[in-house]
C-alpha cells in the first residue's frame, strides 16, 4: 500500500485535484445530455408536414408515370411476343419494299424489252437501207452495162 501512496505523490497528483477533474468532466458529461436532450425536444418538435406533402407529391408523380408506362403496349409484352411482334412490323415493312422492289423490276423488264425491240428495228431498218442501196448499185451497174451494150448490140445486129 505504501507503494501505491508513493507512486500518487510521485505523480503529484492528490485526491482533492483528482475530485475536481473528476468534477470537471461529470460537468462536461452532464451538459452534453442536457445539449442531446434539448436536441431531441427540437426534433420531437419539428413539424414535419411540409416535408410529407413534398413527398406525397413526388410519390403521385411516381404513380403517374408507371401508369403511363403500364399503358404502353410494349411494357405488356413479355420478350418473346415482343420478339413475335417486331417480326410482323418487320415483315409488314419488308412488304411494302418487296412489292415496291417488284414493280421496279417489272418496270426494268419492259424497259429492256422496249429497248431490245427499238434495237431490232433499228437493225432491220439498217438491214433494209444496205438493201435498198445494194439493189440501187446493182440497178444502176445492171443498166450501165444495158445501156452501154445495147447500142452496141443493136448495130451488130442491125449492120
């Protein structure tokens, strides 16, 4: 005992200070739970129907808008007849192109066709003017030749 007596007056510290600090600090103590009651008090007291109205209103804005989505078609679709749906919008569009596509090609066709037959008689055409001037050649050649045997013919024949 007597060394624990030593160590105190060592330290220099004695009862009546340790009582004081020990004082101190239930005082400090004693005001924090004073400060945390009073805080509690200013919370209870707090009105707090600004702050609900604030959410209730966000909350109906919510509702709103997951009843709009709810309403869309494509929200009541689950994946696979989605997927069955966008195929037939796909198709139904593909259509239009398809019949669109084939009305061209039917319109090239006739095209080609007309083109192929315009090019057939401009062929002929071609084909009857080398004849006509092929006969006029010969015509002409033929009747050079008459004309000039003729006269030549006719006095033999005639001397």
């Amino acid at each position: 005992m007597e060394d624990i007596i030593e160590q105190e007056d060592q330290t220099g510290l004695d009862a009546a200070s340790e009582f004081a600090r020990m004082g101190d600090r239930v005082a400090l103590l004693t005001a924090a739970v004073e400060g945390f009651a009073a805080r509690q008090a200013k919370i209870e007291a707090r009105d707090y129907s600004a702050d609900l109205a604030n959410l209730i209103e966000r909350q109906d804005k919510l509702v709103a808008a997951y009843r709009i989505m709810a309403e869309r078609p494509a929200l009541a679709l689950a994946p696979n007849a989605f997927a069955d749906e966008l195929g037939k919008a796909a198709e139904k569009a593909r259509s239009a192109d398809h019949e669109a596509l084939e009305t061209a090609h039917s319109a090239l066709t006739q095209a080609s066709a007309a083109m192929a037959a315009t090019v057939a008689r401009v062929r002929t055409g071609e084909a009857q003017r080398d004849a006509i001037i092929w006969a006029v050649v010969l015509t002409m050649g033929i009747t050079s030749v008459v004309v000039t045997l003729v006269p030549i013919v006719a006095h033999k024949l005639w001397s």
